[in-house]
C-alpha cells in the first residue's frame, strides 16, 4: 500500500535567506551592475551556512519551511502500486527533439543559438530575463533573428519523415511576440512549408505576412556559423542553383515532437502497436482507440498535435473509457444549488474587486495608477485589491479568506480571458459559501491594456455585480443528449452517449446520414470510407437509446444547461424533445467552384468526382494539373480547409498506381500535410509527381487545349503548363444555416461563419451557452480523424453534465 504522506513540524526554522542587493531603475537600465553587486562578505558566509545542510540532505527542514504547500516528503521513496482497473487511457505525451542530433546548425556550440522551447521561456514573464528579448550570448536585444523550420520533422535521414504539426504555430505565435517587445526587430523564417495547425492560427500567418519586417525564404539553411568576435551568426542556404548567406543576431530552432523517450517500453507493458516513430498506431476511423481493446490513447501520444486537438482527445478517451466501465464508475454527486443564491439575494450588494497585474496580451506586470482608489470609489465597492496571480493558489485562498471576513455577496476578478480562468474562480467563491452566480468576471486582455482599458473593465464588471439578479435554480437535469448533424461527427457523439447510458436524439436535416463522407470512397491511409460510414450508420440505427429524425429541422430550443425544450419540424409533423445538452455538429458544404473554367470545360473537374470515377476505375491519362485552394485562403474565404492537400495526394498517387505513365503536377502555396501523412507526400514525390509552387496568379485558359499560367514562386518565371485534365482542390464553406441556428440558440459564430468556442485552445468544444457544444466541421474545417475526436470530445464534455441525473 502506498504510506502516508510524512511532514514533520519544524518549530526551530533557520534564519531567512539574505536579500539580494539592488539599485535604483535609472542606475541598472541596459547594464549588469545590480547582477555584479552580489553579496557581502558577511551576507555570504550567512547565505553559505544555510546552504552547507543541503549538499546531501540532513533534515534540517529550511526547504519545508519555505514550501508554502508543504510538497516535501523526506522519507519518500519508490514504490510499486498494483491498481485492478476496467480501462486505461495511454496520454504519455512528447520528447522534444534533441537539436545536437543535427549539428548543422550549431546547437550547443554557438550560445545564440537556441530552441523554440528555449525561446518560449525567454519570451516568458517568469522566464530568465524576466520577458526581455535577449542574446543569452551578452544579454543584448536582438536585431535581426531567424527561424529555421523542420528541425528534426520532415527528414528521413534522422528517421522522423512525419511533420510535428505544431511547429509553424510556435514560429507564429513567437514571432509575433517578438515584434510586440522588440517593434523594430527584423525576423527570417527559413521554410519547406508554412503549416498553420488549427482554428484561427492562418490569419496570425497572414498578420506576418503583411509586416515588412518578417520575411519568409523558403530554403532549409545547410549550415549556420558563427563570428567570434560578436557572436553573430551566419546562416547559408541555397536559392534555386545560387548561394545566399545572411547574419543574424539570434538564430531559433522549431525542434520537432518525438515520441517519448519510453514509448516502446509502454507498447511492450500495455501489449499495444507502435508505428514506425514509435508513436501509438491508431487509424483515421478509430484515433481514440488502441491496437488493444480497452487501452485508449490521447494527445500527442498517437501523432503529434496541438493543445486543442489533445482537449478533445483527453475528453473523447474519457467518455469512451467510461463508457467500458457501466454500472461500476464512481458518479460524481452533485453539489447542492440554488439554496445559498435565494439567501444571497436578499442582501445589499457587498462586492469586492479582486485585479490581476499581469494582464494583457504581453503578460508583462502592469503598475496602474488609481486602480485600487477607482474601484473603491464605485457604489457597492466594500473593497479592492491587486493579487499577484489570482488565479494561483495562495490568491485563490486571498478571495475565499477576503469573502468570510468582510462578508461579500458579489465578487468581481478582472483580469486575462474569463475562458480560461472562470471555472477556476468559480470553485472558489464556491468554496466560500457563495453561489458561483455570484462571480462577475471580465476581460482587459486585449491590446496593451492600458491604465483606461482596466478602469472601464472594472466599472463593466461592477455595474453587471449591481444589475444582476438571480432565482432560484431548478434541479431537475434531463438525461438525454440531442444532437444536430448526422455525419460522422455527429454520429460518433450519438454512439457515445448512447455508450455511457443515456437516450439520444439526432436530428438529421437529409434524407440519410453519413454526411459529407457519403460521397467520399478511400482515405489516403487505403480504407474504405463507404464501408466505414455504412458500418457506422447500421450500428446508430441498432442503438436503442438513439432515436433518428431524418428530414428534419430545429424550429425553437429554450431552457437552461440540464433541462432544455427543443421544437423540430421532422417530415413536416411537429415533434417536442426535452434534453439535457445539446451537441451542433452540422458540418459543412463542398465549395463549388467558379473559376477556372469549372462548368465550363468537362475537363476541369474536383477532386471528389476526380475520386468517383477513380473508385469506379475510370481511367484518367495524360498531363493532369491540381490546383490547391481552391475557395481556400483567398479573400472571401481565408482559412485553410486542412484536408484538400491530403485529397490531392491519394488521387495522385490512384493515378499513378494505375498508369505510371501519367504526368500529375500539383500547383500548390504550401502543401499542408499533418503527422504521418508526410509519408504518403514523400511517397508520391518518388512516384513522380510534380509539386510546383506559385504565388497565387494562377490563371486557367482553353487556347489549343487547357492551359495553366502562374508566376513560379521561387525564381519568379512565368510559366505556362499545358495539360489534359484540371482538378480542383477544393475546400469548406460553412452553410448559410449556421446563421440562423445560432441565433436561435444565442451563440456567436466567427468571422468566417463556423460556430465560435468559448476558447480555442483550453475549451475548443464549448459554446458560450452552458449546455451545447460543437464538433466536426460545424466547428471547422478538419480531417476525418479529427472530427471524431471532436465528436468523440464533445460527447464526453456532456457526459458530465448528463451523469449529474443519476
């Protein structure tokens, strides 16, 4: 049995550490004098007395005096711990990419060069230079800084022929930072392919791309030196046949994710299939799911991915995890509400303003004047304050202990993103004896959050506290799931549910389900998608707990999370469903081209009819020319659609397998293939297919046969590619109906018409409406895989509010 935790009390705490010597802001500004100061002779020989204990550990309690939460256990030792369990979810996570095994690039030879890790810790408040970008070299701001991308992803001859993922967003996501802390910085990303991960992420891409300060050269440097007399560095690469170098100041690695270092030890132990990385096998219909029953997989563990990718899988894993268990899980008891906020109601608002320093985009600390005075002077205001990290434990405490003493019944935290810190502050107040209704919290992130900024977000918040009213809550919480969309996402969030024991509604506007993925026939792994949707549809329509509506629509849905009331027109014929939560997985449309000379030429076609009649075996000879992008990353649509490099290649790679002789040239700004699919691109550059980059004046004409005109991307030639057969990669569009739906249920879309999260990284399933969620490509464009994590997610997230009625 694992022993107890053992504290021992130390009434005799040895003497406190000597302060560190300091100087005046104006005396240490863009020097090292404060840091050469260092201690007194007497100071140190007091420092190294409480030191000399800790060289081999005599118990003499100083480190347990000074850890707050007494983390400190001098007698633990190893222990083995047998657990009988139903079910185990594999979450290992990642290695980072060791940058020595490339020693091109000088890693660990030149200080200035560094890793994507390494950068984000130094762009970090916390971090070493307390958020300043620095040279760890002499600690001067840099001036000129260069990524270089694909550092140890994308290369076979380290044995990692698979893209990281995540890799191009930290270049993103850094660069930016990086300009927002050195504005006149000059930054050089050296690129195979810019790959945006995820929602949002393409418009970050795009927001660099119109700055004249950051320039994309696509070439992977071959070496990078260094000047020793300024610890510059010289990075070298090759453009077309010619030699370029440039000098850098600061040169970043984007390291890659590997699979941890442990991983074929856990395949051996769990009796699991690794592939060829050593990464979980998983397939595109079943990424949740092991090679063996009951062994379930999230994360990163399976293929590399981002922190809204893993949510969905951690949550998804879960739901299917507990649904092996059945009657033998421990149900959560539901916390008693309603009773403390009818008392609460009764009284004169006492409210107290707790703000965070460290707000804004930046994360810097600010030192507003008048925060404190400002929030006091507001009516009802008993009290403010300024916590270092609310949201830690000892600021949590500060609130819960703020709220007895003065007896508040409103508590207002301005600080960063309510998304991701709420549930958080709402245990709190909880914890305290108030109702979680009584916490207001709002949002000063944005921009620069200046001193006027925090003061109308204090005022917002305060004025919400003063207004709001509240009433007695109803317990009554329905244990039925609905969910609107019958493809693949919406299917699996149905079987899900139905899995962990609760009755489903699905609501299917068509005829059939299956969604898109009905007119679809192999995925570029080689399965049988019509086989698969088909598999899955039969096995909804045996579900007993799921009730099938096809040819039906959503006419009115009202309530609250727990117990709503939803109104359809289902074959013409009213039908009224109560339920709990509500799941919108109502994808997406193909676009349909109107350029290129689609409709017009029977030759130029997409890539699904290009599919079709290559499931039925038609042939498809000579010169054919795909375009990427089509209806994607333009201005009208800016996003990627994320499957259309993926769909280019299996075509390409169908044609080729039936007539190596054919010429197949895929016109391209990036090909965007995640994870292991880089195999399959690797796979049809040996086959002979040509990947020819543009940059994006393509042109189609019919002059003596179909013609492709476009500026190579590279050396900037015009070409003019004469061919046979155009197809067209085209992308999603959301439906016009997302509109209306949201609406209907009171929640936001986004800017390009998908259904808006409360937050894309920490709740990528949740709309801002307690009680409903989204998955699939209601949510946005995303592979197969991917939608079914998602539905697999969005299931497991209502789960646990459905589970509350048992």
């Amino acid at each position: 049995m694992k022993k107890r935790k053992f504290i021992t009390e130390f009434p005799d705490i040895p003497s406190k550490r000597p302060p560190e010597p300091s100087l005046p802001l104006e005396d240490r500004k863009g020097n090292f004098k404060e840091v050469e100061l260092g201690y007194s002779e007497e100071q140190a020989i007091a420092e190294a007395r409480r030191c000399l204990s800790c060289r081999r550990c005599i118990g003499c309690g100083l480190c347990l005096a000074e850890c707050p939460l007494e983390a400190i256990v001098y007698d633990q030792k190893d222990e083995a711990i047998k657990l009988k369990v139903g079910s185990v979810i594999l979450a290992p996570g990642f290695d980072e990419f060791d940058a020595n095994l490339q020693e091109q690039f000088g890693y660990s030879q030149y200080p200035n060069v560094i890793t994507s890790i390494e950068l984000e810790r130094i762009l970090s408040p916390n971090g070493p230079y307390g958020g300043l970008l620095l040279r760890p070299s002499d600690g001067e701001i840099p001036k000129r800084i260069a990524f270089i991308q694909c550092v140890g992803s994308r290369e076979e001859f380290i044995g990692a022929n698979f893209c990281s993922s995540v890799c191009c967003n930290h270049m993103i996501k850094q660069t930016i930072s990086a300009h927002q802390k050195v504005p006149d910085i000059l930054t050089s990303v050296f690129f195979r392919d810019i790959r945006p991960l995820g929602k949002g992420y393409e418009d970050y891409y795009l927001q660099l791309m119109d700055q004249p300060e950051v320039k994309f050269i696509n070439s992977i440097p071959k070496v990078v030196k260094e000047e020793p007399s300024t610890r510059n560095l010289v990075v070298e690469w090759e453009k077309g046949s010619e030699k370029e170098s440039e000098e850098f100041d600061l040169v970043v690695l984007s390291v890659g994710l590997w699979a941890p270092q442990g991983s074929r030890r856990l395949g051996r132990l769990a009796g699991i299939q690794l592939n060829k990385y050593n990464f979980c096998h998983t397939t595109p219909f079943s990424p949740l799911t092991s090679s063996k029953p009951g062994i379930f997989v999230a994360g990163a563990f399976s293929s590399p991915k981002d922190i809204s990718q893993s949510l969905a899988q951690a949550s998804g894993a879960a739901s299917k995890s507990a649904s092996i268990l059945g009657d033998k899980r421990e149900l959560p008891k539901a916390a008693p509400r309603g009773e403390k906020e009818i008392k609460a109601s009764n009284k004169e608002n006492r409210i107290g303003v707790f703000i965070c320093p460290y707000i804004g985009v930046s994360g810097e600390e600010k030192k507003g004047e008048g925060w404190l005075e400002y929030a006091r002077s507001l009516s009802g205001v008993l009290g403010a304050e300024v916590l270092q990290f609310p949201c830690w434990s000892v600021g949590r405490e500060e609130i819960k202990k703020t709220i007895q003493e003065k007896g508040l019944n409103w508590v207002v935290v301005v600080g960063c993103q309510p998304s991701i810190s709420l549930p958080i502050f709402q245990r709190s107040v909880e914890e305290a004896g108030l109702s979680r209704q009584r916490l207001i919290m709002e949002s000063a992130f944005k921009g620069a959050a200046e001193d006027e900024e925090i003061k109308r977000a204090i005022a917002k918040a305060v004025e919400r506290a003063g207004e709001a009213t509240e009433e007695p809550v109803s317990e009554k919480i329905v244990p039925v799931g609905l969910v609107i969309g019958g493809g693949i996402s919406g299917l699996t969030a149905a079987l899900d549910m139905a899995a962990n024991g609760f009755q489903v509604h699905l609501v299917e506007k068509g005829s059939q389900l299956g969604g898109g993925l009905l007119s679809s026939y192999y995925t570029l792994e080689g399965e049988d998608v019509q086989e698969k949707v088909k598999s899955l549809v039969e096995e909804v329509e045996r579900n007993e707990r799921i009730r099938i509506y096809t040819e039906a629509t959503v006419q009115k849905i009202e309530g609250r999370e727990g117990n709503f009331l939803t109104e359809l027109t289902h074959k013409g014929s009213p039908v009224k469903i109560e339920h709990g939560v509500c799941i919108i997985a109502t994808g997406a449309e193909e676009y349909e081209p109107r350029e290129y000379l689609y409709g017009e030429q029977s030759r130029v076609m997409t890539q699904k009819e290009l599919e079709g009649m290559l499931a039925k075996g038609e042939p498809l000879k000579g010169k054919v020319a795909m375009i990427q992008c089509v209806g994607s990353r333009n201005e009208e649509h800016p996003y990627c659609s994320r499957f259309c490099c993926g769909e280019a290649l299996k075509n390409a790679l169908k044609i080729k397998e039936a007539h190596p002789e054919s010429e197949v040239y895929i016109l391209h700004k990036d090909i965007r293939v995640y994870g292991f699919e880089e195999d399959f691109f690797t796979d049809t550059v040996d086959k002979g297919v040509h990947f020819l980059r543009h940059q994006g004046d393509l042109k189609v004409v019919n002059s003596k046969g179909l013609q492709v005109e476009f500026t190579e991307a590279v050396n900037g030639e015009r070409v003019t590619l004469s061919v046979d057969n155009i197809v067209l990669s085209t992308g999603v569009v959301p439906p016009q109906s997302n509109k209306a739906l949201a609406d209907m249920i009171g929640v936001d879309l986004d800017k390009d018409g998908f259904f808006k999260e409360v937050h894309p990284k920490f709740r990528p399933l949740e709309l801002s409406r307690e009680g409903f969620f989204v998955c699939g490509l209601a949510h946005s464009p995303q592979t197969i895989s991917e939608a079914i994590s998602q539905g697999s997610g969005a299931a497991g997230r209502a789960c646990r509010i459905l589970v509350k009625a048992l």
